[in-house]
C-alpha cells in the first residue's frame, strides 16, 4: 500500500482514486454474489468487508491529499497573482536582464521609457542607453552578472522612445541564477526631475551667496567678502614672505551730489567710481564697497609705494573724468588713504585701521588727494 504520508502529483493522486473505486466496487459486487451461498462463505465475507474498509480509508487519506494539493495549488496561484500585482503597481522600474536582453519588465519600467511591456522585452540595456554613456553602462552590467558586485547603485541616462534623454537611477543585487544563465534583477526611477530640482536649488544658492558676498548696486564684493578673505590674504603674505597693501578711497562731499542730483544721481556717482577702480585692477586684487561712499582696494604683493602711485592714478582719472548724467555731467573728487603689511600693521585688521586712519588724514587736509599712514603727499585740489 502506498505511504499515507506522502504528497503525489494531481495526476497521481486523481489515478489512485479512480483504481480504489474500481476495486471497492469489485468487492461490493462479490459480497453481494456471495449472500446466496450460505453461511460457509462467511470469512470470505468478513476479509472482504474488512479489505473494503481499508480501501475506503485510504481513498478518503488520497481524497484529504488530494484537497490539500488543490489547497497548495491555489495558495500557490494566489501568492504568485498578488506577488505579480505588487510588481506591475510598483512605483518603480523592475527589470530582469539576462544575455544583455530584458526577459522581464514591469509596467512602470516601460512608463519610464515610454514603451509598452511587450516592447521593451524586445529590446536590452544597449537599446535605451546612448552611445557615449554605453560603454560605461554595458561594462557595470557585464561586471555585475559576473558577480563582482554584491550591491550596485549608478546613475546614467536613458533613452526614451520618443528620443528624450532621461537621468536613471539603477540598483541592482548579485545576479541570479536562472535556468543556468545569470540574471540581473534591478530597480529603475526616474531621477530627471530630481536632478533638475537639485540644480536649481544650487544655482539659486550660488546667486544667494553671490548676492550676499555682492554689493548689489557696484556689484562689487562687500565687506562680508572681505571679512571672509582678508586674515587669509595675509596669512599667504605671511608664509611667502611679501607685503599687502590696503587703499581706501571715499567719495568727496557725497551729501552734496545727493542732495543736487537725488539719489539716482548718487548712485551713478559710486558706479563710476566703482567702475573706475574695477578697470584699474588685478586679478588678484581684491575690490569691495566698504561702506556708503567708501570703496577699498586690497593689493597682495604689492609694496607700499606701488599702491600709493595706483590710488594717485585713480584720484586724477576720477577728477579729469565727469559721470553723464542726464544733460548735467557731475563732477568727482575722492580722498585716499594708504596703508601696508607689515610695514603699518601687524593683522588684517590694522591694515584696515591704518588706511582708514590715512583716509581721515587725507579728509582733514582738503580731499582730493592721497595719503600713506604716517606721512602724507599733498595735491592741490582741482
């Protein structure tokens, strides 16, 4: 008899039942056959009831096997139905690549690149990916179903069926092993407007540190900025050795422009100067609007006496030049002061000091004209 314990196939267990009916059905007939023979046939009688009864409790044992295989079956079927719904409701892109083809895509993965499912099973990694990124692509998939990653996670770019080009996202786990051929299972999303949201959100930090480094009138660095760069500019001075030197020039009787031409007026009368001093530079010097009409030049490598002569040039530029302004050209006077490290300080700060102090100097003895911390070079005014 065969083990009550064991799990045939449908098929097998559908066979047996149908044998084990044929049998108890061969024994009811003889039982039947028999009652006109008398009571000599009674222990055939009872060994045939007896074998009917185990028939009919195995039949019922294949029966319950039976029901318990359909139960399996259909546990089996639902299982796989609600593992393939949660698959085709994903919010993201599934794929199974195998021989660099897809044998499996979910319907989200075709949504991404504009496909149907039947189509993209049509096609592999090297179909939607373009050409100057596919040598990238194909090595990372070709390394990864030879299984030298156990986890990978790149970004590329893809190919829409309408030709857009779209930013991805793939991660992937060691390759599976299907019929005897790696698989690479991997999940996909959409990352173009991610990325495109990133680039936006460091653009706009880059235009709000811009403009908190910026004067936003001049547009020329502002005391924040300078604050930000002048202990290094001297540091740098001090390990190579060289001196920096600091000009600060202030625009003459600025009230006076203000309250002749309004603030408009004004206005154009700090952008000339600003130009001016713009225009007069280096590109390692280092121009900021330090105050109302104050504006501050800062020289690294460049000896006291070099910056002296820059600020004296520019004094004469600003009063030769007049700012066009409406049908009235205003004219322009500035002062300056003159300071240098380490020869007049011993930090940023008192570089600053000291040219702010030739500044005051300068102011005091008539404006429009250039004066170095501790002495003074005196120009009639114009």
């Amino acid at each position: 008899m065969t083990d009550p314990n064991a799990n045939p196939s449908l098929p097998a267990l559908q066979a047996e039942i149908a044998r084990l009916n044929k049998v108890v059905q061969v024994l009811m007939d003889r039982v039947e056959h028999s009652g006109d023979l008398g009571n000599s046939y009674f222990d055939q009688v009872q060994a045939t009831v007896m074998l009917e009864d185990l028939v009919r409790r195995r039949t019922q044992e294949l029966e319950a096997a039976l029901a318990e295989n359909r139960a399996i079956n259909r546990a089996l079927s639902e299982a796989e139905q609600k593992f393939h719904c949660v698959l085709d409701q994903s919010l993201v892109g599934i794929s199974m690549t195998i021989d660099q083809r897809f044998h499996y895509a979910n319907p989200k993965f075709a949504e991404i690149l504009g496909y149907s499912v039947e189509e993209i099973l049509k096609l592999g990694p090297a179909d939607i990916t373009p050409a100057e990124d596919l040598p990238q692509v194909l090595d990372v998939i070709r390394r990864a179903l030879n299984g030298e990653f156990q986890q990978l996670t790149f970004t590329t770019r893809a190919v829409r069926k309408d030709g857009r080009i779209i930013n991805v996202e793939m991660s992937g786990k060691a390759p599976l092993d299907i019929g005897g051929r790696p698989a690479l299972i991997a999940v996909w999303a959409d990352i173009t407007e991610r990325l495109g949201a990133e680039r936006e959100i460091e653009a706009l930090q880059t235009r709000l540190r811009d403009q908190a480094l910026h004067d936003a009138l001049t547009g020329l660095y502002n005391r924040l900025f300078l604050a930000e760069n002048l202990d290094r500019t001297i540091a740098l001075a001090t390990r190579h050795g060289y001196p920096v030197s600091a000009v600060i020039a202030d625009l003459d009787f600025f009230k006076s422009v203000n309250d002749r031409y309004g603030h408009p007026g004004g206005d154009a009368a700090l952008k000339h100067l600003a130009d001016l001093m713009r225009q007069h530079a280096r590109s390692s010097d280092i121009i900021c609007r330090y105050g109302g009409e104050e504006f501050l030049l800062l020289m690294p490598d460049t000896p006291v006496e070099v910056a002296r002569e820059r600020a004296e040039y520019l004094r004469q530029c600003l009063a030769e030049q007049r700012v066009a302004w409406k049908s009235t050209p205003i004219a322009l006077t500035a002062s300056f002061g003159v300071a240098s490290y380490p020869e007049d300080a011993q930090s940023g700060g008192e570089l600053i000091e000291a040219a702010d102090s030739a500044l005051y100097s300068s102011k005091a003895n008539g404006r429009n004209r250039v004066t170095r911390f501790g002495q003074s070079w005196e120009r009639a005014p114009i």
